[in-house]
C-alpha cells in the first residue's frame, strides 16, 4: 500500500510532462490508449470480483464448496460451468473468485471451470455479442457453446490430472475465531484486489506494446484462409487482452475474415491472454499458469473451430 501510495504521487508530479511526451508520439500514444482502455475496462469487474471474492472468503469455504457441489465430479463441473452465467463480469474479476473458491479435488476443478465459464456466458457478454452481430443470431449459440464446452473440458482435464503441488501461491487465512466477518471480508478483498490490480498492469502494459507492433495489412492475407485465419486470430486473442464484454464489437469490425476464425478470437480470448496469464500467475503461481494457460488455449481453439464449422460452416 505504501508503494501504490508513493507512485499514484509520484505520476501526479509528472502528470504534465508525461502528457506532453505520451502526446508527441503517435505510437506511445496508441499505446497509452490501449492500456488505458484494457486497465480502466477492466477495473470495475475486478472490483466486482474482488468484492465477491471477499463474501466467498468470509462465507464459503473449500471444505463447505465441496459438501455443496454433487458428489459426481461430472455433474460438480456441469454445475459450476453453468452457474457461470449467473455473473456478469469479465475475465479479470473470475480469477480472484476462482482462487478463493478452489479447493482439493472437485471443488478445485469446478473453480477453474466457473473461471473460465463467467466470463464468457454471462447474459452482458452475450447480449454484447448479438448487439455486434445482428445479422448472425447463430454466433452467440456458437459462442456460448464453444465457451461452455472449453469450460468443462479444463475442469475435467484438472480433475483428472492436476496437480495440488503446482498451486504454490497461498493466500491468507481467511477466517479466525477474533474476527468478525467485516474485518474478514475487508482483509480479503484488499488483499485480492493489490494483488490481482498489480498484475493485471503488468499484462495491459504487455498487450498496449504488442497491440501497436501488430501490421494492419495482415488482415488483408488472411481473407479465404481458413486454418491460417483461425491460428491468427487465436495468437491476437491472447496479445490483445481484450476484455470480454468489448472483444465482440471488435470481432464484429473485421468484416474481411470469415466467422469462424472471429469466433475463435471471441472464445480464446476470455479464456486465456496475456493479462490472464499473469494474473493466474500472481493468484495461482507460476507453475500452474505455465501448465494450464497453454492448456487452455489449444482446447479452446479446437472446441471454438470445431463449433464454428459445426453452426457456423466453412464462412
């Protein structure tokens, strides 16, 4: 807290004269858009998260997630995938929710599956995608399913061989007996949010870099290229870190490549980007982000192709 402190004064003192440099290039200034865009987009469902992830810490335990998941691991990561839609927010307020809620064994693969099902099926992320599509109804189904299905397939490959060791960032004991519930929650989400904020500055400066090195001609080769357009836009679904709730109006503007390929950009990108990736890491720890974030992307990328041939066709 007394870093952030220090800082936020320290950028007050150069505001202008980082504004006048930001402004003197046009390459740091998209930059600084983007970032800006990515960071502020984001802050809210992550402040929304962190505050679900407080009620979690303060009310539900691993152990009392556990007794009220089904026994069957199957049916354990169908609830969770589904109880997905129940929460509007992005990608970036699942995780701390996710890390709050995972536990041993099924209740560990039902968090995961809940993060990566709530940002991409609730009814905002949806009505966001009919309102960018509204000549294709069949592009929200393809999504919501496609993302569904990435869902279930991670939280059943993590129930089958994920590994407790590989969770090597410990959070803070949530509750105890001198603590009222107030200081409990207040604890835990302050904690989830400096934590969780920071590393998602580090993946939005990440994506601002990357996203002014993309060429705009690139597009152009891509019109007619199924597989190569899928694999592309697989790759800039992860550099550009879009939030979920805004990736569909940009989907919707790259009207030269075929429907597929832009699904495949809508499902990849709220389950794993850059900032995902060092988020997991700050919440989960490093050894689990290096197995499960290219995990996910492969599995998403098949399902999402898979779909979108399958409701979409070859367009």
């Amino acid at each position: 807290m007394q870093i952030l402190v220090v800082t936020v004064i320290g950028l007050t003192l150069i505001g202008t004269t980082a504004r006048e440099f930001v402004a003197g290039d046009p390459e740091i200034a998209t930059a600084a858009t983007v970032f800006c865009g990515i960071f502020v987009q984001a802050l809210p469902f992550l402040a929304l998260g962190v505050l679900i992830s407080g009620a979690v810490a303060t009310f539900v335990t691993p152990d009392r997630l556990a007794r009220w998941l089904p026994r069957r691991p199957a049916v354990a990561i169908l609830v969770a995938g589904v109880s997905g839609a129940a929460l509007p927010g992005c990608e970036c307020g699942s995780v701390p929710i996710a890390r709050r809620l995972f536990g041993g064994g099924t209740a560990g693969a039902a968090a995961l599956t809940f993060m990566l099902a709530a940002p991409a099926i609730n009814p905002v992320v949806l009505v966001a995608t009919a309102v960018a599509f509204p000549g294709e109804p069949l592009m929200v189904l393809a999504r919501c399913t496609a993302s569904l299905l990435t869902a279930l397939i991670m939280g059943a490959l993590w129930a089958r061989f994920g590994r407790p060791r590989w969770i090597t960032r410990s959070l803070p004991i949530a509750q105890r007996q001198q603590d009222s519930r107030f200081a409990t929650f207040t604890e835990a989400a302050r904690h989830d949010f400096l934590q969780a904020s920071s590393f998602l500055v580090v993946g939005a400066a990440a994506a601002a870099a990357l996203h002014t090195l993309v060429p705009t001609w690139m597009f152009e080769h891509l019109a007619g290229q199924l597989v190569l357009g899928i694999l592309v836009m697989a790759v800039l679904a992860v550099l550009l870190a879009l939030c979920s709730e805004a990736d569909a109006f940009v989907a919707a503007s790259l009207s030269m490549l075929p429907l597929v390929p832009r699904l495949v950009f809508l499902v990849v990108g709220p389950a794993i980007d850059i900032k995902l990736f060092a988020m997991q890491t700050g919440m989960f720890g490093r050894a689990f982000a290096i197995r499960f974030a290219p995990a996910t992307f492969v599995v998403a990328t098949l399902v999402a192709a898979a779909v979108g041939l399958l409701i979409l066709g070859a367009r």
